[in-house]
C-alpha cells in the first residue's frame, strides 16, 4: 500500500520575531512506503523556495531540516511559513505555522521622563500616576531627582508587603498610569511595545516585578502582563514589544490587546518584603515614524557619572573629555532641539565655558537640558538645570 508523507514533527521559534533575530523552522516529516524527494518553502503567497535537509540529501523515508531565516527579511504583522513536502512516488504534504514580526521598533512618542512635565502633554491630559497597595498601605510614591548623570528625576515607589494567612488571594503594591479615556491617536504611528529605564530591589528572594498593560476592548479579561528582572537597584533599559506579554487569566492571544487603546499602565511589586521601584524615561514603541530625538542616545550608551559641569556665575563650565582629537559640545532641550553647538574643540582645552547662550546669541530659557560631548570614541551626556 502506497503510503502517503506525513508531518510528524512542525515548529518556530521564536513565535516574534524582531528585525535582529533569526526566526528558526524546523520539523520532520515521513513517509512509510516511500522516498522524501524534496522539502520546500514559502512565506505567505510568496514563490517556493528548496530546503536542505539535515543530513544534506532528500533521499530516505524521513528527513527533518531546521531553516533559519533573518529577521528584517519579514515585514511587521502575522506571516504563515508553509513548508512543502514531495514524495518520489508524487504525493506531497503541506503544512504552516503562524509568527509574529515586529519590525524596527524605535520609541516615537513619550510617556513620561518625570523631568519636563511637557512631555506628558502629548498624553490626556487626566493622565496620572498613582500607587496601589492590595491589603494594607504602607507605600509610597513620590518623584525624586537623582544627581547623578544619567537619570535627572525619575518616579520612585517605595513598598512594604505583608501577606495575611487568612487571604486566600495575594497581596500586592503597583505604581500605575492611569488614563481615564483611552488613549487613541490615528495620527499616530500604530504602538507596538514601550520602553523604560528602571531598577528595582526586593527583600524576598522569591519577590518579582510584573508590567502590566490594560485595554478596554478584550471586556472579559483585559490584563496583558511580563515579568520583568529584579536588577537589585542597578539601573536597567527594557524594551519589549506586545509580543512579549502574555494575557493573564484567559490566555487569549496577545494580540487582543487593542495597539491603540490603551487606559492603564501598570507595575506590580509582588510576594511578601520591602524594597523599591524606581522608573524613568518611558516612550512608546513604533515600527515607523520619527524616533524621540536624544531617547535612543539616553538609552545606548554608557553614561559618564562623575559629573561633566559645574555652575558658575551666568555660565556653565564642562569638563573635556581627555583625548587627542578634537571635540564637540551639543546642547539639546529634552525634545531634541538643538540649542547650542561648538565642534573643533582641540585637544588642550581641558574644560569648555558656556554662557547658556543659544547658538544666536539669545539667553536660553530656564529648564532642564541634555549636554553631549563627543569625540572619536568618546561620548559623554548629562541633564543639567538651567535656574533664571
């Protein structure tokens, strides 16, 4: 009896995929009466394409492969990857698997960086933080500045959990942003993550951290959750794309959650123990539109921290970096407007001198600002306050 090929083993990983990562397809496939004579691909209604199996060779009853295909090949949105399987004897089988493509997320929009409270602005303006305590309040939220370079001030909730042993539920404290009408912006890039700097520290071993993201369109059960690490108050960048959550209570597929109808943004300090939470510079994360000018340099590098200026009378004076190229001083508002420039700073002035000047002539405003030094190999950035 002629047999006929039979899937018997069929995956991906990742199930989503950035632009950086490699999407692996691998699987086994059989036939018990015959000879597998060729494997092929495609993606979507796109053409077929050959797959070499493990062992080099189409020519046995079973052959597995494992394709590895490059991220940034696939554009954002759901993809089907159909593997093709032909018999010597001219039958075949087919078969695909779902992923997730998020594309080149950059962060395009601002939630918040605690510094400028213009930046919020771009939200509701009912947006809000406020802090949850399950059980008992013992915590509390307030927004601190850190003098060390890079952070400025950034939102920290201090908490103290204690679990009952008459609750049957677990006690918890979150710090959340509230936005009482959903957040919906068709002129907007689509949201497809966020991003965040943070650190943490908890006393329990088994204490964890968990975001959470919340939409009204999934009415049943609308929580959408990650953990994320304990950094033991090292500060930390994360940024995750919806892909990554996971819904709690239902397990409905992540992409329930509506892109752009957002009212909560939460995160949870969970199990007994005391510690903190500390957050800054949030952004929304797109696969197009214009990048947050100045958020990606927050984020990719690493920071300076002894201080690089001091005030002095109607002026700043910053400390060069020491080198044998020559230098330049960019001064930005926190939105990315350039304010001041100086290039061709050589190698033997050990410090700059700025009058809080713009790059006309006119006094700048008040206000919190970023100063970046670069040089071959060097970069170096700091906020720092201007007070009129």
């Amino acid at each position: 009896t002629r047999g006929t090929p039979q899937m018997v083993h069929f995956g991906a990983y990742p199930k989503t995929v950035r632009d950086d990562d490699t999407l692996q397809v691998f699987g086994t496939v059989l036939d018990t009466a015959g000879v597998i004579c060729s494997l092929s691909y495609r993606i979507d209604n796109a053409a077929y394409n050959p797959v070499s199996p493990l062992d080099g060779t189409c020519d046995g009853p079973s052959e597995s492969w494992s394709l590895v295909l490059p991220g940034k090949t696939l554009g954002y949105g759901k993809h089907r990857i159909y593997i093709k399987a032909q018999s010597v004897n001219g039958d075949s089988v087919t078969d695909f698997v779902e992923i997730q493509a998020s594309g080149t997320l950059k962060p395009t929009l601002w939630i918040d960086n605690f510094d400028d409270k213009n930046l919020v602005s771009m939200l509701p303006t009912n947006a809000r933080w406020y802090k949850y305590h399950c059980g008992t309040d013992s915590s509390t939220l307030s927004t601190v500045f850190d003098t060390l370079a890079p952070f400025g001030a950034n939102l920290r909730t201090e908490f103290s959990i204690v679990q009952p042993g008459d609750l049957s539920y677990e006690v918890y404290a979150s710090t959340y942003l509230a936005l009482d009408t959903i957040f919906m912006d068709t002129a907007r890039p689509p949201i497809r993550g966020i991003t965040f700097r943070y650190a943490s520290t908890h006393s329990a071993a088994t204490g964890s951290f968990v975001l959470e993201v919340q939409s009204n369109r999934v009415k049943d059960y609308d929580h959408f959750n990650k953990i994320i690490e304990n950094t033991g108050g090292t500060w930390k960048t994360l940024s995750l794309s919806w892909g990554d959550f996971a819904q709690y209570g239902w397990g409905k597929p992540v992409d329930s959650l509506a892109l752009k109808s957002i009212n909560k943004i939460e995160f949870r300090m969970r199990h007994e123990g005391k510690g903190w939470l500390a957050l800054d510079n949030l952004a929304f994360l797109s696969d197009s539109g214009n990048s947050v000018i100045g958020i990606k340099d927050l984020h990719s590098h690493v920071w300076n921290r002894e201080p690089v200026y001091r005030q002095m009378y109607r002026g700043i004076l910053f400390s060069m970096p020491e080198t044998k190229n020559r230098a330049s001083l960019m001064i930005y508002t926190l939105k990315g407007a350039l304010v001041f420039r100086a290039d061709h700073i050589t190698p033997d002035k050990k410090s700059f001198y700025w009058d809080c000047r713009s790059s006309g002539g006119q006094r700048v405003p008040a206000g919190l600002y970023i100063a970046r030094i670069t040089a071959p190999g060097v970069i170096r950035e700091s906020k720092f306050y201007i007070v009129r």
